[in-house]
C-alpha cells in the first residue's frame, strides 16, 4: 500500500470513527413509552385455492407463543407438532378488518382439515418465517 493510500485509509477510518461516536452520542434512552409504540403492519397473503388471508407482521408475543408451545427439542433437533402450526394459525389469520377469523370452538374442524391445506396457510402467513413448516415436513418424512 503506498503512502497516499496508507493516508487515506486512515482518513476514513477517523471519519467513519466520528461518525459512529456521534450516532453512539445520539441515541436516546429507551423509554417505555418508545417501546409501547413499537407498532405492526397488517399484511395479505393468497392461499391457492382458499382465498387471501390477512395478519400482522411481524408476529406479537402472544401469536408466536401460540405455536411455540407445542416445539420440542430433542436429539433430532427442534420439531414442532401440527398441533403447533394450527394454534399458530388461529391466533394469527385474521379478516380484512383485523378481527380473529377462527374462535376455540374452531379448532377441532381446522384439526380434521387436510395437513397440506393447514401447511400452504401456515407457509402464506409467513409462520416463523417458514422454518417451522420446514420442520415439520422433515419431522413427517421420518
């Protein structure tokens, strides 16, 4: 590296050094009125054959746990059970205008429906961004 190049770089490097302690200076205390006001987008997705499906991104707490409780991790790794994907599903779909489209009572029915149906809506609404439906097919297949 020559002279001048040796020189520039170190240029920079100050600069961008600079620039990283005055956003560092910047940043405010957390407050919980700015974590509270953390919001989600209400997004759609088409399910073949189904229609369009409505949910907010990214998933709460809540809706996350909803299939998260029914994870195992074991020897194999991490699976998670149908039972997960529908739990998932019924606290995230939603109607247009943001109601719960299933209630408990509808559990059983989505339950009995065929597995590649449940899946492809899982898949659509983006259910643990696809990972968990990933699972659950190699968890099948064994």
């Amino acid at each position: 590296m020559s002279n001048v190049a040796a020189l520039n770089f170190k240029q920079e490097l100050a600069e961008a050094q600079v620039i990283a302690a005055k956003k560092k200076a910047e940043m405010e205390d957390a407050t919980a009125s700015s974590i509270l006001s953390l919001s989600r987008e209400l997004r759609s997705a088409s399910v073949e054959n189904l229609g369009v499906m409505y949910f907010y991104y990214p998933p709460s707490v809540t809706e996350r746990d909803a299939s998260q409780k029914h994870m195992r991790y074991d020897a194999r790794g991490v699976t998670i059970s149908m039972l997960g994907v529908v739990d998932g599903i019924m606290a995230r779909v939603r109607t247009k205008d943001t109601r719960l489209m299933f209630k408990d009572e509808d559990r059983k029915r989505l339950l009995d429906l065929p597995a590649d149906a449940i899946l492809d809506i899982w898949h659509a609404i983006g259910g643990e961004q696809g990972k968990l439906a990933e699972l659950v097919d190699d968890a099948a297949k064994k």
